[in-house]
C-alpha cells in the first residue's frame, strides 16, 4: 500500500464513517442541551455540518470515479457531472420547495402579508431555479446534436 492510497482510506473513512457518527453524537447532545434549557443551537448547526462533509464527500467520491485517476479529462468529467447533476436533479426539486414555500407563505403560514411580501421572493426563487434548469438541458441537447462537428 502507497501513501495515496492510505490517505484515500483515511479521508474515506473519516468522511464515510466517522462523520455521521459524529452527527449522531451532536444531535444527542443537541437534544440533552435542550432539556436542560440550555442553548442547543449550535449542537444542531454542528450536526448539521458534520452531516454535510459527510455528504460532500460521497458526492465527490461519486463525481470523480467517473475516469481513471490518470485520464487528463477526469477533472473536467467530474465538473460535468457536478454541473449535471446540479441542474437536472437539485434545481428542480430546490425549485419545488420554494413553490411550496411560496404557497404557505402566500397562505400566511406563519406570517402576515404585506407588500413585500417573502413569498414573491420565493415564487422569483423557484422561477430562476426551472429557467436555469430548461436552459442547461437545452444546451446539453444542442451539444449533443452537435458531436458530428461543424459541417
């Protein structure tokens, strides 16, 4: 075993293994915090983050076993599937939660409406997310159509 390769399986297991424990850990003390009536807050913000190194690094795991590790086009293959992903998987569902939320506050879930209003921010919010969306799986069509070369 090389170096790499260790430090592959230390940054594997740390991210993988020991970061959701330690979530698990965060949202326990979170909880004890909580009914002692002391502040829990930032046990559940720590949580919270120790949950997303965990889920970034699996992402970038996933992204970047697409190539070889000496393929010059690896870094660029995983930004591609990033940027894919992020536009026809998160936007759309980001897009829907702001519907929603749109909607509730809209309804005055929990707040009054005035002009000004957060639920036009959110309708504009989940506007942008499907336009950005549309526009994206556009140009992967028309590059696709496009592979044949300029003719």
């Amino acid at each position: 075993m090389n170096f790499l390769t260790g430090l592959t399986n230390l940054t594997s297991w740390l991210g993988n293994v020991i970061m959701p424990t330690m979530a698990g850990v965060l949202f326990v003390i979170a909880v004890l915090r909580l009914s002692r009536s002391a502040p829990a807050q930032y046990a559940v913000y720590a949580g919270f983050a120790a949950l997303m190194v965990s889920g970034i690094l699996r992402a970038i795991e996933t992204f970047s076993r697409q190539r070889a590790w000496d393929d010059p086009d690896a870094i660029w293959i995983t930004l591609l599937g990033f940027v894919n992903w992020s536009a026809n998987v998160f936007l759309p569902l980001y897009g829907v939660l702001q519907v929603v939320a749109a909607i509730l506050h809209y309804g005055g879930a929990g707040f009054r409406i005035y002009p000004g209003a957060p639920w036009a921010r959110h309708v504009i919010a989940a506007m942008a997310c499907f336009g950005l969306s549309g526009l994206l799986r556009m140009a992967e069509y028309f590059v696709a159509q496009g592979t044949g070369g300029v003719s």
